[in-house]
C-alpha cells in the first residue's frame, strides 16, 4: 500500500505536469492570438469538431513523431541525440522535491503529498535546473552550427548570471522561514501575521519575489528573455532539430515554464495553502469554523495549488507576449548591475528587519 | 543632407521598466480580456455586431480588395465581343518578367487590321507590376479581376491563354467591394 | 568649292553639293521626309526647311545649292517652329494607328515628331478617310492614309526600276498614292519602295505582323541570290525568344548601302530569299547504315567519310575520290577544300561549276544571271572543270567515294549519273534530292552562321559576318574540311579568319569595317 501510494503520487505529479505543459503549448498560441485580436490555431479537428483548436495539440504531436528526423552531417551523432533527453530530463527531475499538498492521515495512512520529501528541497531543484543547461550546450555544439554554438552559449550565459540573482533572492525567503526544505515553508506559510493575514512570501519578501520571477523568467529562456533562441535572429540551439528532437526542447521549454510557476508558488504564494484552511476545516480569525472532512481539505488544498500553478502560468504568458526581448547586454546588464545589488539589498534588508522583529 | 532624428529622452519612471511592463501588461491584458469576454458572447449568440478579432478566416472569408489592386489579367473584349487587343505588342514589350508571348495576324476588316491569334501570360513569371496594363493603348488589358487564387499543379497549367484571358471579361468582378470604376 | 558655314561650323564642299548634302558631310542631320540621295529632288515635305541669312524666307535645304559665305542655321527659333507646324500639317489626316503599324519603332513621323512634336492636338475637323491595308503588289501592302505624300516611291518607279507603276492621283488632302489602272507593283525591285517609304504606308507582305522591329538585332552580310554580292543587313530575332516568334530566326533583309555596287537596292529575289536559313535544314550528321538514311554524330559519320576515303585512296590512288565544290561556299572554305583535295591529298577529279544549272534572270541594273554568289572566287581560286566530267567518272564506278558540296545533281541527266555512284558523300545546308540520296550528310551553315568572304563577279573580295549560330548540329564548312583532314592525317585551320590572313596577309576584319568591296589586289598589298 505504502508502494501504491508513492507510485499513485509520481503518476498523478508527472501527468500534472505533462498535462499542464501541453495544455501551455496550446494555450500560448490561442491566448496571444487573443491578446492581439486574432484568432489563433482553430484548425484541427476531428469529424468537423474544432474546440477551439485544441486538438492542434494532437496534431502537433503527430507531426513531430512523423517528421524527418534530422540529424546534420558534420554533427555528432550521440550528442546530438542524448542533449535533449537531457534537458528535458533534468527540467523534470526538479519538480520531485516540490511538493503540492500538505500531509495528511487517511485511513490509517500518512500521505505526504510530495514525491520525495528533502530537507534541502530548494537545493536539488536548483541543481537540477542547473544541469538543464547542459542539454542546451550540447545540443548547441553537437549540432555543428555556428548559430546553434552561439545560441547554447548564450543560453549558458544567461543561465549562469540569472542563477546568481535566483540563489541570492531565495536566500531571503530561507532567513524568514530558516529552512531548506520546502514542504517546511509551505507550512510556514500557513501562519498568520497579526493573527489574520496569510504569512506568504510575497508579503514577506515582496521584492525577493518580483526579483525571483523575474530570473525564473529569465531562466525559462522565454521572451523577453528569449536571447537564446531568439528566433528573428540566430534561431538558437536548436537550429539543426525537428521531429521529436525538437519536440523534446520545445516541451522542455514549457516545462521549465510550469517549473518556474510550480516554485513561483510553493515560495511565494503559500504553495498548497488555502488561508484559514487547517486541518480539520476553515478557522477563520474573525471567529467561526467550518468542519471538513481530510479528503476534502486535502483536494482543496491541492485544487489550490494547482490553480495558482496555472494563474501564473497565465501571467507568464501575458509578459512573454506583452514585452519585446532583450538585447543580449541589456541582458546582461540587467542581471549584474541591477538584479543582483537589488537581490544583495534584500538579503540585508531582511536581515536587519529579522534583527529588529527578532528582539 | 541627412535628417537628423530627435530621439526621445526616457524619463525616470519609464526607465525603471518596471512600470511600463505594467503598464503595458494591463494593455494586453485588457485587450485579452474584451477579446475573450466578445467571444464566449459570441458563443452564445449575442453581440453579433461585434468582433473578437480583426482576422478574415480566410477560405470562408474574403478581405475586401482595395479598388487598385493588381490581380488576374483579363482581355477585354469590343462590343461585338472580339477581343480588343490589336497585338501591337507593347504589353510583351514592356513586361520586364518576359512573361507575355503574342503572336498577331491579320484581321479580315482592314480598320482593325492585327489582332492576337496567340496571347499566353506566363503567371509563373509574372512579377504583377502592372506595367501591361499601363502600356496598353487600346484598354485591351486590365488587371482587376480580382482573382487572385490561380494556383496549378504543372508549369503549364500557369500559362494563361487568349481563351482563359478573354473569359474573365463578361464577370470581371466578383467581388463587390473591388468594384472598379469603368469609363 | 564654295565654303559655307552651318551652325557655326565652316565647310567647303565642291559646287553643286545642296545644304542638305554639306550639312550631311558635318554630321548635322536635318530632318527630311522627301529627299532622297539616289532620287530626283522634289521639295514636297517642306521638312528640310533652314534659315539662310540675307533669305527673306526659310529655304528647303534639300534644293538650296551650296554657295560661297552661306550662313545657314539649322537650330533657330524660325526652323524649329517651322518644323513643328510642318509636322502638325502632314499629320493633319494621319490616322495614328502605331499599335498595329509595322514601321512603328523606325518611322521617321515618330522620330521627328519626338525631337519637334506639339503633342497638343489642334485639330478639331474630321479625319479624310483614305483606303487601308490593301496589297498593290506581290510584296507590298499600301495603307493610303498613313501616306504623307513624300513621292518617294512614285519617283522610285519612274527612275529607277523604270516600271511606273505608282502614281499620285486627286488633289489636296485627298491626294492618294495608288496604282495605275491595270497595273500591278511587280517590277523585280518592288521591295525598295518599302525601305525608301518614311512612314508605315508602304509595308512588306511577307514581314507582316511577324515581330515589331525593336526586337530585331541586325548583322551586316552579302546576299547569295547573284553574283552581284549586293550588300545587306540580315535582321533577326535578337531580344525576342525564338519561340515567340515560330522559330523563325531571320526575319527579313534589307539592302545596305555600297556606292559601287548596289547604292540603297537589292532586287526582290534576295529580299524575299531568306527563307532557307530557317526551313528544311538539315540539323544533323546522317549515315546510310541499311537503307535508310539515319541520324548521326559527327564523329562516326567523319570517321566513316574517312575510312571509305582512304580505302579508295588505297585502291585507286588520287582517281578514286572525286569532288565537287560549290560557288556557294565562301573563299576560306574553297580554299580548304583546295588545301586538302588538290595540294595535300593531289587529287585529279576535282570539280566546282554545274553545266545544267539554269540561269536566273538578268537585267542591267542589279540582277545577274548566274545565281552563285562565288563563281568568281571559284575561278580565281583555280577551281577549274565541272561536274559533269566527274560525275560520268563516278557514274562508270572509276571514282569510288564522291563529295559533293552544296549542289543538287540529282535531276535529269545529271540524276541518272548520280544514281550510279557507289559512295555519295554530301555537305549542304538543306535537304534535296541529292542529300536524300547519299550515304553521308554532313550539315553546313548558311551565309548568316559563319564568317567569310565572297568575291562578286567584278572580282570585288566582300566580308559577310556571322549572325546567328549554326542550327542544330550543323558546322561551319571550313571546321568540317578541318575535321575530315585531321582523319585523314592532316592539319588545317578551321577558322574562316586563319584562313583569309594566310590568303591575303590581311585579317577579316582589316578587310572592311562594314565588308565594302575591296579589289583583291589592293587587299593583297595592304
Ligand atoms: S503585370 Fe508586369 S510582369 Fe505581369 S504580365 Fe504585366 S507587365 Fe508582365
Ligand atoms: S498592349 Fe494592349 S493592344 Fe497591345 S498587345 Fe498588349 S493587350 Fe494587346
Ligand atoms: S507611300 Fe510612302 S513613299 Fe510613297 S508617297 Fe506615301 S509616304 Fe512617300
């Protein structure tokens, strides 16, 4: 039993996100089209049947399984192969450590809504999203292109100095919450300041979170920080791919986006917590309380998290299709000069604030 | 002398980014919401008078031609419905693609004189400059059908003979809104 | 020789020479639609109209005879204005029909009227309807309303082919050109009237409607219908894609202008005889392998030619090949064919003139009978004796391998000779019955795919150039000796230009400029 709760918990996580990833890659398309008074993919269908063209998602699929699958003559062969599996590998490993709902005792049992509870959670995500990057690399050298060299490098690049300002940011929301593991946080998250408002990061650490979304952005390689594949330009790493090679990227690329979302969350906006949701039921601070049973409260709770997850996923989308990108040293400048000084500030400020509450 | 561009200084504000990304988010943002809000209406069969977006879904919908619009060449005819080219030829001179191949010969009454016993348009090679059209002296040729599918599966199939030219002139305008004012 | 000065430049010129001819001799053009250098003077136009100091009125320059301290302006205000309204007048009851007009593009009323237009009508009236489009003869086609009443081509049939047959008839603006009554346009020079005409009024029949003139390249050559070697221009489809136009390449001639020998004429037979260059040629290298003649390549069919050549060679000695050239080849091909069959390979039968060739018809003016454009190179080059002598040896089985170029000896008597001959090779242009009948056809080009030189029967040496490329498969003739003499284990040049220089010491084009006449001895000297 205890075996078929933790397979049940990784089937249901990983279609989550599989599901959310390319419900995106459908969404992107129709919620641009619709911000810019067009229409949008609405093509596809079966039997006559468009539903708004979300069998395009369908369709795409069969198209990158059946088309020519490229692999160019002066390339290396294996690299070429392995690099997107890598990517799309590590961009999936990361989400374990995050967890989506809370504990709970059901019939005897703990389930512990997380596929694998690590006191130094935030860590391995970050590692792992880290590791992507080689994916992206090697797809770039492995495919003996000048652009595609160039888009990897610049991925790399970008990677690095926007890791920087990630790690410096969340080192705020560790002081406040003074722990690792990220199951902890979300039921730090839970309290209530002044005995009513929700203890969520963003209200802790609101410039920690802009800056934080702002390099997860960044670290999603996505307009406007899309310099590494910039399509207008240099196309990017993956230049020399198609069929399922590049499917596995252009998946890749919105999984990192539900990444991105899924920590945006678990951080910031209280992960699975329902404000004034506990354990047995609603205990609002105004008095008053209404009784739930644990299933209940433990599909609320992981309700919750998912519609945050998506509301986000929602808004990154909104800036990815509002703001132009980049230039390659805005870029830069904008990590070195002004996201990290801001990060370094924040981890002063919040621990000369922690000093001060702390006494 | 070259024009020299006043550029405009960003102020403060603009230059902290951040504003302006939420100012232009609530644009957007605004617009996917209007746009949505007519759609789902539209769904259930209410603001018709209104649209969700501007595209045309093209093979159900056609874009109203603009009146100047260059698009299939036709022949026209006279009143007794022979064509009213002469082949003097200035068209195929004038075509910088080459595309225009006429052969003339001699009309039974001697006030026309020449008329085309052959007019092919090769539309694989025209470039739709219009300049035919131009150069015309007689009116006998005019680019306002406004047909502008008239794709083929071989090379031939976009060679346009006289026949072809001459059957768009009694229908030249299909179209209402690229209605083209005749003289 | 009075000296006059015309816009400012001073010029003498010998007594008699008009305003027109010195303003000429300056390279000051003056506008002109009746004057004519090789017709009588007639002032009609009044085109020609220049300011003359100490005239009262402006003189037409054409009839003003040059004289001593003359001041003419050809430019001023006066003549310009004159121009103008002279324009304005003969267009009066012009019926502007250029779109289906076949002098469009070199008619002088659209090439003044750019330089002196008024571009404004003023005519309120109605146009004189006149009679349109109708031949007048077997080469001309006469539009009476777009005649500007020049009499240039009345004066033409009056004074120089002699014939009368054009006439001016009514009076003012209803004044025609036409025929007179029983009378047809059918001297053998009719076509000249289609050159010398200004406008589109008199236009060719057999260029009708075949290609506007602005897509013609145009390439300097002799004409091979006599042995007069008039000179001409060959004007063929340049800009144009063959296609657009039938395939037909040539697609007319017109007479170039050679004081000593053909002034502005040519006579309607080499007019109108284009024709071959472009229809029933033979494209490629054929052989008789059962019965049939069938498609070859070059290189088998020399080969074959060779082989043969030299198993007769073999067997008879310099009897057993026999030769007959043709005074249609040019001098550099008669010269390479005398270089391999008489000088290199000493052969004793070797023949160039016809005995039954007919005669043409002959006329004091242009046309000569004999209808060979080289007969006279032939016999400068030491060609001597005619087929018949070779053809009786071949006939009796003495000649084993016979070569004949360019003739047609497959009729009547000649025919039945031929028909016994055992191995008939044949290089020519265009199918005939000898062709049809040999075991080797070897295709040649035409006069309008080769450079050369052919000598008229006055011994003049004229260049005709290249201006097409051969068709098909076909060679130029001296390449093709070239070829049959390295099988046959010689070398000799195969450009028409080696050749000539090794003649006369002199290149082709040292020659002429333009392939005036050059008497044979100077050329050698130069
Ligand atoms: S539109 Fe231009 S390219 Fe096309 S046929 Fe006319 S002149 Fe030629
Ligand atoms: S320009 Fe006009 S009249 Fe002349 S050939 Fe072309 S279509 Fe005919
Ligand atoms: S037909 Fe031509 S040449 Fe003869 S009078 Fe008229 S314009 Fe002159």
């Amino acid at each position: 039993m205890e075996y078929a709760i933790d397979v049940g918990k990784v089937l249901f996580w990983f279609s989550s996100i599989m599901g959310l990833a390319s419900i995106l890659t459908w969404m992107e398309r129709k919620q641009s089209a619709v911000m810019q008074d067009r229409i949008g993919a609405n093509r596809a269908d079966i039997f006559g049947f468009r539903i708004l063209g979300l069998f395009h998602i369908i369709a795409d699929s069969i198209k990158m399984f059946t088309k020519q699958d490229f692999v160019p003559a002066q390339g290396n062969r294996i690299l070429h192969t392995v690099a997107p599996m890598i990517a799309l590998f590590f961009a999936l490993v990361g989400f374990a450590a995050v967890p989506f709902g809370g504990t709970y005792e059901i019939a005897g049992y703990t389930v512990s809504l997380q596929v694998l509870d690590l006191n130094v959670g935030l860590l391995f995500v970050f590692a792992m999203m880290s590791m992507g990057i080689y994916g992206f690399v090697l797809g770039g050298w492995a495919s003996a292109n000048n652009y595609a060299l160039l888009g990897g490098l610049r991925a790399s690049g970008q990677m690095i100095s926007y890791e920087i300002t990630m790690g410096a940011t969340v080192i705020g929301t560790i002081m406040v919450y003074g722990t690792l593991s990220l199951q902890q946080m979300n039921i730090a998250q839970g309290e209530l300041l002044f005995g009513w408002i929700p203890a969520w990061g963003i209200l802790l650490q609101p410039l920690g979170c802009i800056l934080f979304v702002t390099a997860a952005l960044a670290e999603t390689k996505r307009v406007p920080f899309d310099v590494p594949e910039g399509e207008s330009e240099i196309i990017g790493y993956f230049v020399e791919y198609s069929g399922m090679r590049f499917g596995m990227f252009f998946l890749t690329d919105f999984i990192e986006t539900v990444l991105a979302a899924v920590l945006t969350t678990t951080l910031f906006f209280g992960g699975w917590q329902v404000p004034y949701l506990y354990a047995g039921g609603f205990e609002f601070p105004w008095g008053g309380s209404f009784e739930l049973p644990v299933v209940a409260v433990m599909l609320l709770q992981v309700g919750a998290f998912m519609a945050k997850v998506f509301t986000l996923c929602f808004i990154f989308l909104l800036i990815r299709w509002t703001l132009p990108r980049f230039r390659w040293d805005q870029l830069m400048r904008l990590g070195w000069t002004i996201m990290l000084p801001l990060s370094i500030l924040n981890i002063v400020v919040t621990g000369v604030v922690l000093l001060i509450v702390g006494n | 002398m070259a024009i020299k561009v006043e550029e405009k200084q960003l102020t403060l504000l603009e230059r902290l980014y951040v504003l302006e990304v939420v100012r232009g988010i609530a644009l957007t943002t605004g617009h996917f919401f209007r746009n949505m809000a007519v759609h789902i209406a539209r769904l259930f069969g209410l603001a018709k008078d209104k649209k969700g977006s501007t595209t045309f879904q093209y093979p159900e919908e056609r874009r109203p031609l603009a009146p100047r619009l260059r698009t299939l060449h036709r022949l026209t005819r006279r009143e007794d419905g022979a064509p009213r080219c002469v082949a003097c030829m200035m068209c195929e001179t004038v075509c910088p693609a080459h595309c225009i191949s006429i052969v003339a010969g001699e009309h039974p009454n001697p006030l026309i004189e020449k008329y085309p016993t052959r007019f092919d348009i090769d539309l694989g090679l025209c470039v739709f400059c219009g300049y035919c059209v131009e150069a015309c002296p007689e009116d006998a040729i005019r680019m306002d059908t406004g047909v502008l599918e008239f794709t083929s599966f071989s090379r031939e199939g976009m060679v346009y003979d006289l026949n072809k030219l001459l059957a768009r002139s009694e229908t030249p305008k299909p179209n209402e809104e690229s209605k083209v004012k005749t003289a | 020789m009075p000296t006059l000065t015309i816009d400012g430049q001073e010029v003498t010129v010998d007594a008699g020479t008009t305003v027109i001819q010195a303003a000429e001799q300056i390279g000051i053009n003056i506008p002109r639609y009746c004057y004519h250098p090789g017709l009588s003077l007639a002032g009609r136009c009044r085109m020609c109209l220049v300011e003359i100091e100490t005239f009262p009125n402006l003189q037409i320059a054409c009839y003003t005879r040059a004289q001593d301290e003359m001041v003419v302006s050809t430019t001023s205000e006066r003549v310009l204005s004159a121009r103008q309204s002279m324009l304005e007048f003969l267009l009066s009851n012009h019926p502007l029909d250029c779109p289906v007009c076949d002098q469009s593009g070199e008619c002088d009323l659209q090439n003044f009227y750019m330089d002196h237009g008024q571009y404004q009508s003023r005519f309120l009236e109605n146009k004189v309807k006149k009679k349109k489009a109708f031949p007048i003869g077997p080469h001309v086609i006469l539009d009476q309303e777009r005649c500007i009443l020049c009499t240039r081509c009345v004066r033409f049939t009056e004074e120089v082919s002699k014939s009368n047959e054009l006439g001016v008839f009514n009076r003012g603006s209803r004044s025609v050109i036409d025929l007179y009554p029983t009378k047809s346009l059918d001297n053998p020079y009719s076509g000249n009237v289609i050159d010398i005409c200004p406008v589109g009024a008199l236009t060719e029949r057999e260029f009708r409607f075949k290609c506007r003139v602005w897509y013609l390249a145009s390439q300097e050559s002799i004409c091979t219908g006599c042995s007069r070697g008039c000179n001409i221009s060959l004007d063929y489809n340049g800009s144009r894609r063959a296609y657009k136009a039938g395939g037909r390449r040539v697609m007319r001639i017109k007479p170039r202008y050679n004081p000593d020998i053909n002034k502005w004429w040519i006579c309607d037979e080499g007019r109108f005889g284009y024709g071959f260059i472009d229809t029933d040629r033979i494209e490629t290298p054929m052989q008789r392998t059962t019965s049939d003649l069938e498609p070859s390549d070059w290189d088998p069919a020399l080969a074959r030619v060779a082989e043969t050549v030299k198993a007769a060679y073999s067997e008879k000695g310099a009897n057993g090949v026999g030769v007959i050239v043709s005074p249609q080849l040019s001098n550099e091909e008669l010269l390479a064919c005398r270089e391999l069959f008489v000088e290199k390979m000493k052969l004793t039968n070797v023949a160039a003139l016809n005995p039954w060739e007919e005669p043409g018809e002959a006329d004091d003016f242009l046309r000569n009978a004999d209808r060979n454009p080289n007969t006279k190179g032939v016999e400068d080059l030491g060609y001597s004796g005619d087929a018949k002598a070779v053809l009786e040896k071949a006939a009796e089985g003495e000649i084993e391998v016979l070569i004949i170029f360019r003739h047609n000896l497959a009729d009547g008597e000649a025919g039945k000779l031929l028909e016994k001959a055992k191995f008939v090779v044949y290089v020519g242009t265009n199918w005939n019955a000898t062709a049809e009948r040999a075991h080797v056809v070897l295709p040649g080009a035409t006069h309008a795919e080769k450079d050369g030189t052919f000598t008229n029967f006055e011994g003049r040496v004229q260049r005709f150039k290249q201006a097409l490329l051969p068709i098909g498969d076909s060679r130029n003739d001296s390449q093709i000796i070239s070829e049959m003499a390295a099988k046959l284990g010689y070398s000799l040049p195969a450009s028409a230009d080696e050749i000539f220089e090794a003649w006369k010491g002199i290149s082709l084009d040292e020659l002429s400029g333009s392939g005036s006449s050059v008497d044979p001895d100077t050329a050698v000297q130069a």
